[in-house]
C-alpha cells in the first residue's frame, strides 16, 4: 500500500490545483494522499470532490511554527475538525503575517540590488493560496535572477539567509495543542531539514511528545541516512508512529509524489489515535 501523507497544492505554494494533485496521486497508484497544504484548509473541498476510486483522501494542513528562539519548525496537523475555530484563529494569523513578512524580505534584497517588487511576486501567488516563500522564488526564476525554486533557496530565502525573515506563528507545542483539541493528529516535518536549519535535541522531542505530539516524518528528501537512523532509533524510544512523504510540490521542487512512504501499520497507529475517523473515501 502506498501511502504519501505530505503535499501540497495550489491553495498554498504547489503547482497543482487540488483536483490535479488527486488525479496525479491515482496516476502514481497512491492508496492514501494527505493533502497539507501551509496554514490553510482552502483546498479541501475541492479535493474531496475529486477523490475516485480506492483513493482514500486524508484532509491536514502544514502548521508553520516558531520556537521561544524563533527556530522555523512544520508541524503536519492531519484528521483535524476544521471548525474548531481556535484553530483557524491561529493560522489566519499565520497567513495575514506573511503579507508584512513578504514585503520585508522584498526590500531587503532591493537593498543589496536584487529588484523585486511585491506586486511581481503576487504574480505567482494563485488567488486564495497562502503566500509564501516559493512565490518570491518564482518572481526571481522569473526574472532571471535563478534558474529554479531550489537555486533561489539555496542562495537567498532559507532559513538563515540574510534576507529571510519569520512571521507570526504558533510555538510547535501550541500547534500540537491546537491539532489535539481539534481531534487531529500532529505529526513534526521534516525535522532534520537542512533547509530549516533546526538544532532539535532529545529534550526537544520529549516536550513534544508531552505535549500530545503523535509522530516523526522521518523518511523525507531532506533527510540523509544518518538522520533517518537517528529519527527512527528516537520515535522508537518515545512511542512515536514513524512517517515517511514525498513533501510534493508539483514542478515547484524536484520531489517526486510517492518517493517516500509510509509504512500501513503506522498509518493505522495514527489513525487510530484522532478522536474519530475522517479519511475521506468515495
């Protein structure tokens, strides 16, 4: 069984509007699909229209977050009520923020020469869809500046580039609080990222776990086998369910849907532990 519980959509910074994104999904025999798309549930109704055949659909969201020392931290909130209004309060507030934010990085690169205007990057932005940084990389592709997403990343907006800068976001144990009440699951991306530049520690997952958090996306494009063993020996030792996405953007990064999986008995553990069943099935 195939399932990839980590992608993205038009209605944040994918390629693919929700109904392709399942369509792709059935072409690449994927049996489950999480759609998760930034700080945002704008996509599932549409995506729920488009399931077919034995797809079974999980409906989430990717909750950005902050440490206390502002460290860049994804918590996957997956089977959550979406009308647990404390929820939607916080990632409203997630999402208005990156309008000042965006502009604040914008004026940075001018500083330095780099030319782009926040009306050229909302280009890029689909109408509804969570601005992010990805619109800022398209906006340079656009004009030259790279050739792709992951180039613009890799030279000016990760995390500790000079030009980044953060918004207003919950604290990845207020995420996992919010996800809990909700009746979801939080599961933490990508921790090791080297595109997030995290320093999580042992003591970091523990006041995680304690916190309600379900599980670890352990096998993810931007975890090397070092960090995948490290992950996998941890999860173990908290009782955590193991995950592993593709993280699929469409054509907006080079992860490829289905590239990582995960395995069906931890899927079950994690269902399991939402306080009522919401896969979406035809």
């Amino acid at each position: 069984m195939k399932i990839d519980l980590h992608t993205h959509s038009t209605r944040s910074d994918g390629t693919m509007s929700p109904t392709q994104l399942v369509q792709h999904a059935i072409i690449n025999d994927i049996e489950i699909l999480g759609l998760t798309d930034h700080d945002t549930v704008a996509g599932w109704d549409e995506a729920v229209a488009s399931v077919r055949g034995t797809l079974q659909l999980v409906l989430g969201a990717e909750i950005s977050c902050l440490t206390e020392t502002h460290q860049s931290i994804h918590m996957l909130g997956l089977l959550f009520d979406r009308e647990y209004q404390p929820l939607q309060e916080a990632l409203a507030v997630s999402r208005d923020d990156r309008i000042p934010r965006m502009k604040k990085m914008i004026e940075l690169m001018a500083a330095d020469g780099i030319k782009i205007t926040f009306e050229e990057v909302l280009k890029f932005q689909p109408e509804g869809a969570t601005l992010g940084r990805p619109h800022l990389a398209d906006a340079l592709v656009a004009k030259g500046v790279v050739k792709n997403r992951d180039q613009a990343f890799a030279e000016f907006l990760a995390n500790d580039s000079k030009y980044y800068v953060s918004h207003i976001a919950p604290t990845p144990i207020e995420a996992i609080k919010l996800i809990k009440a909700a009746g979801g699951v939080a599961v933490i991306a990508h921790p090791y990222s080297s595109m997030r530049n995290t320093e999580m520690n042992i003591e970091s997952f523990i006041d995680l776990k304690n916190a309600g958090l379900n599980g670890i996306e352990v096998d993810h494009r931007d975890h090397g086998a070092a960090e995948r063993k490290m992950l996998r020996e941890l999860a173990t030792e908290l009782d955590l369910v193991i995950t592993g996405s593709s993280d699929f953007h469409g054509t907006g990064k080079l992860n490829e849907i289905g590239e990582n999986l995960t395995a069906p008995d931890h899927w079950q553990q994690l269902e399991s532990q939402a306080n009522q069943r919401r896969v979406v099935r035809k």
